[in-house]
C-alpha cells in the first residue's frame, strides 16, 4: 500500500477520557483522506500504524487503522 504525506502535514491524536481527538493542519487531513482510501481498497486485515516516530506530532497517543472484512 502506498502511504504518502503532503509536504508540510501536521497531525496530532491524543485520549481524553476515552475520546480519541486527531487534530490536523490541512495537509494532514489530506494525507490522512489518501491513507484511509487506499486502506478501504486493500485487503481485510491491512493496517496503518501512526505514532509519534513515523508521522505523528511529538506526544501524540499511538493509533492503529485496520481495514476488516
């Protein structure tokens, strides 16, 4: 699967009392609109993992998005 990033992106995702909140410039959302895209085209059981040492702002809470069936 192809992940790419707009240049410039900025997303944050923290837990605030069970609500998960993802806080995103619009260069992140774009980003992030292509991911869940080509997530939705791929197989069952595909993932994309997000935290803080691959792509998300520092602090930010890990988040995992899994395609199922």
């Amino acid at each position: 699967m192809d992940i790419t990033w707009e240049d410039g992106f900025a997303i944050e995702v923290r837990a605030d009392h069970g609500t998960v909140i993802v806080s995103a410039n619009r260069e992140g959302l774009l980003s992030l609109a292509r991911q869940l895209t080509a997530l939705a085209e791929s197989v069952p059981g595909t993932h994309i993992h997000y935290d803080e040492y691959n792509s998300l702002e520092t602090g930010s809470a890990e988040m995992i998005v899994e395609r199922i069936q």
